[in-house]
C-alpha cells in the first residue's frame, strides 16, 4: 500500500491539488480522469517520483 495526506502542489499561482488524501492498495487497478488541462499526467509524474525516491532509500 502506498499513501499519501495532504498533498499540495501549485506552479506560479495556480493551485493543482490542495491537501488531497490518497491511498493505493496493492491488487487494484487504479485510473486517472479529468479534463484536460486539470493535471492528470504532473499528479502521475509526482508519484512517480516519490515511488522512485521510496526505491531508493
């Protein structure tokens, strides 16, 4: 299981997520939907990114 509380994360002034809690449970398939622009693929890339710096610790 992976988890997550209270993520934000915002570029200039514009807000992407504000204090989304998350969890993911292994043996689930997951999928992401919104509309374009709504920040689909940079919520993908930050979990990328932490899933990568779990790996490495």
């Amino acid at each position: 299981m992976i988890a997550a509380h209270n993520i934000s994360l915002q570029y200039g002034k514009r807000v992407l997520f504000d204090e989304v809690n998350i969890k993911f449970i292994q043996g689930n398939c997951y999928g992401v939907i919104g509309a374009n622009g709504a920040g689909k693929s940079t919520f993908l890339k930050f979990w990328r990114a932490i899933y990568l710096q779990i790996l490495v610790v």
